[in-house]
C-alpha cells in the first residue's frame, strides 16, 4: 500500500497502474508498431535491441472525425 504524500505520489501512482503481460519483445514491437501506425503515425527509427520506437505524425493532413455515425459530406453542405 502506497503512503501519499507530495514526495512519492507520482512514482507510486504509476507503480498501482504498471501492469506486466507475459509477452516476448518480438510480440511487443510488432504490436506496438501496428498501433502507431493505425493511429496514424510513421515510424520513423526503430531497434528492437533497446526496445526504441521513434514515431512521427504530420499535424493538418487527415481528417479525423470523432462520431464515427455522422455523415461528414451532411456536415460539411456537400452531395
């Protein structure tokens, strides 16, 4: 059980949400690459070595629409 107090509430805080899976780091890599990239992003660096992913995504490019049952050409005034 965690004390809270100003010093340590961080670092214990993560601690109680840190959860561990039995997964190799091939397992891992992969999956975390198809997430970048489903959600947009380019990977730009990797090494699987060190467990470093390094991702970038280009700000204006794509529309994103949040609900996803709205026609967006109602929205917008267009046939």
């Amino acid at each position: 059980m965690c004390i809270y107090d100003a010093r340590t509430y961080n670092s214990c805080k993560r601690a109680t949400e840190t959860k561990e899976y039995e997964v190799s780091t091939k397992e891992l890599i992969t999956a975390s690459i198809g997430t970048f990239q489903d959600l947009g992003y380019t990977i730009d660096v990797l090494n699987a070595e060190f467990g470093l992913i390094t991702a970038s995504k280009k700000q204006g490019t794509t529309a994103t629409r949040t609900n996803l049952e709205e026609d967006p050409l109602k929205l917008s005034g267009a046939h």
